[in-house]
C-alpha cells in the first residue's frame, strides 16, 4: 500500500464516527506513527521535547508572576520593574524561540501508552495544585480584609 494511500486511510478510519472509539483511538495512534516514520528531520525524544515545553511553560509563568507581583505591589513604575523586567521578559521570549527551533528542526516520537497515562496523571496534578493554590489566596486575602462584606475581590 502506498504511503498517501494508507495516511488517507488512518485519517479516514480516525473520524468515521461509526467505527468504535477504541478503533478510532488506534486509527488516531497509527496516524501519529506513520507520519513519524514518513518524516526525514532527526529524531528529537518525546522526554527532550517535554523538557523545552517546560522551560517555555516557567519562564511565561514566572514572566505573568512577576507582571502580577509589580501590579500587586504597585512598583510598575520603579526602577525596581525598571531594572528586573526586561530580564524577565528576554528569558521568556528565549525559552519560547528555543522551543520553536528545536521542535521545527527535530520531529518528535509519539508518545507511547506509558507516557499518555503519565501526561494525564501530571495533568491532572496541576489541576489540583493550582486549583488548590487559588482557594488559599482566596482564603488569605479573605482573611487579611477581616471577612468584611464591604471589601470584595475586584479584578481590574
């Protein structure tokens, strides 16, 4: 069978909605391989590919914690931000063009079931944590404004 013909085929068989999930999963799964294999860049590990993720995933996240720290604080304007800023922001735009040539100039191996199950698990986790994380500063600043009615969260 020629190549296009059976990527036509997974494609296909991974979106008829007649056909039982399961079937449509390994479809889907069977796609993500043969595309792997039809792809002539050099291989890049699905665990390398997850460590540069992360590291665009932190330097954003501490590029907004430290927006919103200078926002709370009220030093936008200090030389403080003036000086910390640009260095936070040069590390975000770095981590994110680091990404975005590693993951153009290498393909990336598809995940296995192992590692599907292990991405939802994190998933799930973070969830968790920042779910958890968002009901203590809610409680905290619930209780520093001694619970008064007349003080409620404003987001400007």
């Amino acid at each position: 069978m020629q190549t296009n013909e059976k990527l036509i085929t997974l494609i296909s068989r991974s979106k008829d909605k007649t056909l039982p999930r399961d079937v449509r999963r390994q479809a889907a799964i069977d796609l993500e391989w043969e595309k792997f294999r039809i792809d002539k860049r050099p291989v890049m590990t699905f665990k390398k590919s997850r460590f540069y993720e992360l590291l665009s995933s932190l330097s954003t996240a501490l590029c907004m914690g430290w927006i919103s720290v200078a926002e709370y604080f009220g030093i936008k304007g200090s030389r403080i931000n003036t000086f910390i800023f640009p260095f936070v922001l040069l590390s975000m735009v770095a981590a994110l063009a680091l990404n975005t040539s590693k993951s153009s100039k290498y393909k990336t191996e598809p995940a296995d079931d192992l590692a599907r199950y292990d991405i939802l698990k994190a998933s799930n986790i973070a969830f968790l944590t920042l779910f958890s994380v968002g009901l203590l500063i809610i409680f905290i600043m619930c209780l520093l404004s001694g619970f008064d009615e007349n003080k409620g969260f404003s987001v400007s």
